[in-house]
C-alpha cells in the first residue's frame, strides 16, 4: 500500500489558504479515483482508500493542525507496517516556491516547514517523497509567512492555484507508477 498524505489544517476557516494545498492535492487524486473521504476512529485524520491509478492506496488528511501532522501519521505508518522510503508521500505547501511551481523529492530537510519537521521528527529520518508546491506569487516571499499562509487566497489567483493543484496531483499519479527520478525529471523541471 501507498500512503499519500497531505498536509493542512482542520475546518473551514483554514480552507482555501495557501497552507492547505496539500488538502488539495489528495482531494483532487481521491475525486480523479471516485474515492470517499471518511473519518479515522484511531487517529486524528480524514482518509479515503482504494486504487488510484491501478495502485493500492491511502489517501490522508491529519485533522492535528499542521505542527502536529505526526501525530496523525506516525501511528498509521508504524500499524501498517510501511516502508517510509519506498511507500510514503507527503503533498504541502512551499512559500520557497514561486505559484505554481511544483518539486518532487525523495527525501530532504524540512527547510523551515512545521508539518514536515513533524513529521521528520516522528518517523526518525527524512527518506520519505515529499512534493513541494509553490504558492508565493511572484516568487516573492511574504514579510509576514505565517499570516500568509493562513489568509484566504485572493479570488485573482485562484485559477492558477487549481492548475497547480491538477499539476500535483498529475505528479503524484506519476509517483505511483514510474521511477521517481523519471517523475523528477518531467515534473520539477517545469515551470507553470
């Protein structure tokens, strides 16, 4: 199985910000894969599970605000029995990254980012894909990260977030199937 997690924060008011496009990200591959999002009974998280591009999946949600991300994610990793390096993506956003620009990687620092230092610290190590979607526009990062991040995208940029997303979700699919150098390769090199 595949874990695919994407990382945000829980209810509507944090829906639609910059922050929660790794929500997105999954929301859109569960939509593509006609799958349903339910709620975990041991966990803190919303999952849907079933094949996603003719692999066996599970897609994630931690409903822990961002900082918190292992504590939904740890526990299914250890349950499962995954091999992180090989089985574990994890969808977020960037504010290192220009819009729409998207990175793939399999492993690397948090660079700064909560979710992911959760993550990293939980699970022992950074060898797991992480997908990195920009959502500084243009390229510049804000003064103030954190109300960025947390304040509700403006309708102007709205359009180019959803191809982003579409963009993500493409590369995830692309995850699932090919060599992630091959994924790398095509994905990250692009730009919008």
């Amino acid at each position: 199985m595949k874990l695919i997690v994407g990382l945000g924060n829980p209810g509507s008011r944090y829906r639609t910000t910059p922050h929660n496009v790794g929500y997105e990200v999954v929301d859109e591959l569960a939509r593509r894969a006609g799958l349903r999002w339910t709620q975990a009974r041991r966990i803190d998280a919303q999952f849907a599970d079933g094949e996603v591009v003719g692999a066996d999946c599970m897609l994630l949600k931690p409903t822990t605000y961002m900082n918190l991300s292992a504590d939904a994610v740890v526990p299914l990793v250890r349950g499962e029995n995954l091999d992180v390096a090989r089985d574990l993506l994890v969808a977020l956003d960037d504010a290192a990254l220009p819009l729409g620009r998207i990175r793939l990687r399999a492993e690397g620092s948090s660079a700064g980012h909560r979710g992911l230092e959760s993550l990293i610290e939980g699970l022992r190590g950074q060898k797991f894909a992480r997908l990195r979607c920009g959502v500084t526009p243009e390229g510049e990062p804000p003064g103030d990260l954190a109300a960025f991040v947390l304040a509700r995208w403006p309708k102007s940029l709205v359009s180019e977030v959803e191809s982003m997303v579409l963009r993500a979700a493409d590369a995830v699919e692309a995850w699932l199937t090919e060599d992630i150098d091959d994924v790398m390769s095509r994905f990250n090199r692009t730009g919008r």
